[in-house]
C-alpha cells in the first residue's frame, strides 16, 4: 500500500468566506489520476492543511486508507482487482466527498473501450461546460486532454475555474492531462501548478510533463511539444525508446501520441514545422495509429504517410477560423476541417479503431473508421512503405447524418486515409537464390554451345 500526500503552498483566490474555524473547505475535487489496472490515485485541494480518509469498496470488500493533513491531497490506492468498479469516499473533517472508478483491464487485455479527448477548454465557461455535459453522456473509460486548460497556468481563479466546470466528470472518470502553452506561467515558463495538481505515471523523467501508460492494448504516449520550455532532444530520446519498446511487445496492439501542438493544421495557427521534423518521422518509422492536439481551436482530421492526426481544441476556447493562406504541406494533409465546440469520441476493439467527432449539441462531424494489422517491428529493421494503391480503401470516413454543412476542406482532399504501411518485408520465398543459380548455369551452357556450333561450321 502506498500513500502520497503532497503538501503545496498555493495562493488561491478565495470562494466565499468560510474561515479556518469553520474547518477545510473543500477547492478542488475529489478527483482521479494516474489509472493502472491494479491502483489509482485519489486527488483533492482543499484552503488550508488537514487530514484525510479514503474508504474503497468493491472486490475484496472495504478498506481505509489514511492521508496526512496537505492542502494538495494525493493518496495511491493500490492492491486493486482489475477490470472491476469500486466506490470511493473521502472523509475530511466530518464532511463526506463520494464517487466511483473502474480499474483498467490487464495490460494487454483484447477487450473494447472507448475513452474521450478534448482541449484548449481555457475561458469560455459555458462552452466548456456544455462539452463536458456532453462528453459525460458517453461514459467514457477515461480522458484525455490535449492542453491549454486554462488561459494563464499562474492564475488560480482559473485553475479553479476548470476544476469546477468538470468536477462531476473527474470526480467518476480519470483525466489524463498533457501540458499546453497557457498551461505554462511566469517567464521561467514553468508548469508548477499543472505539476501540483494533476499525477501521472512517473516514468518520463523528473519533470511529469511527458509520460506512457497503458490500457488493454494499447499504449499511450504523452508529450510535451512546448518548444521553448523543453529540450526536445531529450524528449525525443525518450520517444524513441518508448516506441521501440512497445513495438517489441506482442501486448501492444495500438500506439496513440497525445501532445499540445498539431503537426499538421490549416487554421490559425498552422502545423509545428519542428514536430514535423523531429516526430513525425518516429511516428511513421513505428506506425503509431494516430496522433490527438490541440492548440488550433477547431476540429481537423489529417493522413500524412499513412498516420492520422487528429486537432481537437474546441474544449471552450475561442473558436479560430481556416487560415488564409496555410502551408503547403499543411493543405496537403489535412483532410477535414470545421470550426465548431466539440470533443472525440474513440472506441477501440480488437484491431479497429473508431474516432468520432461530436459537437455540444450531440451532433457527429464525422466518423473515421480503420484497422491495425498487429505487428512487431525491431530497431533499424528494414521496412516497406505500401503505395497509395496498396493503402487505398482501407480507412473509411463517414459524415454524421446530422452534421452541419462544414468549413470546405482542402481542394480534392479524400474522404478516406492511408493505411499503414507495411512493417517487415515479406520473407524471401525458399530457395530463391538457388533458383537464380540454376538460370545462371543454364545461360552459360547455352553460349557455350553457341561458341561450339560456330566453330564447327568454319
């Protein structure tokens, strides 16, 4: 069993005016992180410093897990069962806070889930709030974020902000979070507030802004694409390890990247020129199945070189229009395009992967269907790149029945996207070179009678 509370000084823009007299006056939370199929963390934020108990029931019956007195409140509950629901209740100073959570299957598990992405929530409330109601009739198995949760990362009252309008939502569902722009505070652009209030899986070095995890089969890579808060040669180390390790596990069907910045986008911002030159070249290397971003405030699908990448920023934020004049490179890829709240739905099973675009009214953009041949690629093994004509008709996208009218997509953009490629050359047929052989010393027996027969004729 392992406990964490950590105890954080920050300002917090007052809500009322409880006194410490009054007792702990609960900020944030509770909320879930760090899903596993065996543990899960329980966060809360609460004005001022106190002890805390956490009651799980489910399989095994009920335990008490105890927590020392923290403003920012973190218990791991481990020795969980998994693919099993439990209800959970934080008790801190008389006041009951309840909700529940499923454990995530074994890693590798062939069992379907979906989970949710959204992005750039940062100021409009009530857009985001309507995302979020939305997002909460799917039930989803967890969520992502794309980043830019809030307007300015030093601003409290913001983070507060965000942490009331999805309260519900993250008090039953685990939020896996990845750090945008605005995310970021102060000139250092440092990430201390995201850093105290969420906790992901310690495995990407010591500054918690990028991460892996893994759920049934598939693995989830969490980047940092800010480029002037982060060496992204490091990181890129990092990435390269992680996509070779999971190619080389049987277990790993899929491989998603989730990450702030879009390589590819035709709105306000555009495509990130240096993600495209340092990652996307990894993502067609290992054949991850699909890329999630944010940071343009829109919804965009895109296929380069058989990847698919996915632009999900309409969490709240101001809406951005179609950029007047975008790269090149960036019209070529893009393939759908519409300026509109919204969030993605993904169902995985076995290996067909579904993304469905949906905006706040319950209304589908679009629907992207394809399949992932499992395969297992080692490090520097030869590959081959499958022709469009090859990859042709393996990616469906259909229209939601209810869409509106989009913004117009790139001029003669499909509607379907590349398969991947083709991993590992197909083997050598048996006894190939000896047949080449046998050609050769049958072609040189011939000349040789040639030669013969002309020098009996002379």
């Amino acid at each position: 069993m392992k406990i964490a509370c950590l105890g954080v000084l920050v300002a917090t823009t007052a809500v009322g005016g409880a006194a410490w007299a009054d007792g702990p006056r609960m900020l944030k939370g509770p909320y879930l992180q760090d899903l596993a199929p065996r543990s899960i963390t329980v966060m809360w934020h609460l004005d001022h410093a106190a002890p805390a108990d956490i009651t799980v029931e489910g399989p095994g019956g009920e335990r008490v897990f105890h927590a020392a007195a923290a403003r920012i409140g973190e218990a791991t509950i481990d020795r969980l069962t998994p693919a099993s629901r439990y209800r959970y209740r934080v008790d801190i100073a008389g006041q009951s806070y309840r909700g529940e959570f499923a454990t995530a299957p074994e890693v590798g598990a062939d069992v379907p889930f979906s989970f949710v992405v959204m992005g750039d929530t940062r100021s409009d409330v009530d857009s985001h709030r309507r995302v979020v109601e939305r997002m909460a009739q799917t039930v989803p198995d967890f969520v992502v974020g794309t980043g830019d949760m809030v307007d300015d990362g030093y601003r409290q009252d913001q983070w507060q902000q965000f942490f009331d309008v999805e309260a519900h939502l993250l008090r039953d569902n685990v939020y896996f979070p990845s750090v945008g722009n605005h995310d970021r505070q102060g000139r250092g652009r440092t990430a201390d507030s995201y850093r105290a209030f969420f906790s992901v899986p310690d495995n990407g070095g010591d500054t918690e802004r990028y991460y892996a995890f893994s759920y049934a089969a598939v693995r989830f890579l969490v980047l940092d694409s800010n480029e002037y808060s982060f060496a992204l040669s490091d990181q890129t180390a990092w990435l390269e390890r992680e996509l070779i390790a999971a190619r080389q596990d049987r277990s790993v069907r899929h491989i998603f990247a989730v990450m702030h910045h879009p390589p590819f986008s035709i709105s306000l911002h555009g495509g990130a020129r240096d993600l495209r030159e340092r990652w996307t070249p990894l993502f067609e290397k290992y054949q991850i199945s699909a890329v999630f971003s944010g940071h343009d405030h829109v919804y965009e699908r895109a296929e380069h070189n058989g990847i698919r990448y996915f632009v999900s920023g309409g969490g709240g934020a101001p809406l951005y229009p179609r950029a007047p004049d975008p790269n090149p490179v960036d019209l070529a890829a893009v393939k759908k395009f519409e300026r509109v709240f919204h969030f993605l739905r993904v169902t995985v099973a076995g290996a067909r992967v579904e993304v469905t675009g949906v905006r706040t009214d319950g209304s589908v953009i679009e629907t992207t269907v394809w399949s992932d041949v499992p395969s297992t690629v080692l490090p520097d093994a030869p590959r081959l790149v499958a022709s469009a004509a090859d990859r042709a008709g393996t990616t469906s996208t259909r229209a939601g029945a209810s869409a509106a009218p989009s913004a117009a997509a790139p001029a003669g953009a499909a509607a379907g996207g590349d398969a991947p490629a083709a991993l590992v050359p197909p083997p050598e047929p048996a006894g190939g070179s000896l047949v080449w052989i046998g050609l050769g010393g049958v072609g040189l027996l011939l000349a040789a009678a040639v030669v013969v027969v002309r020098t009996l004729r002379r």
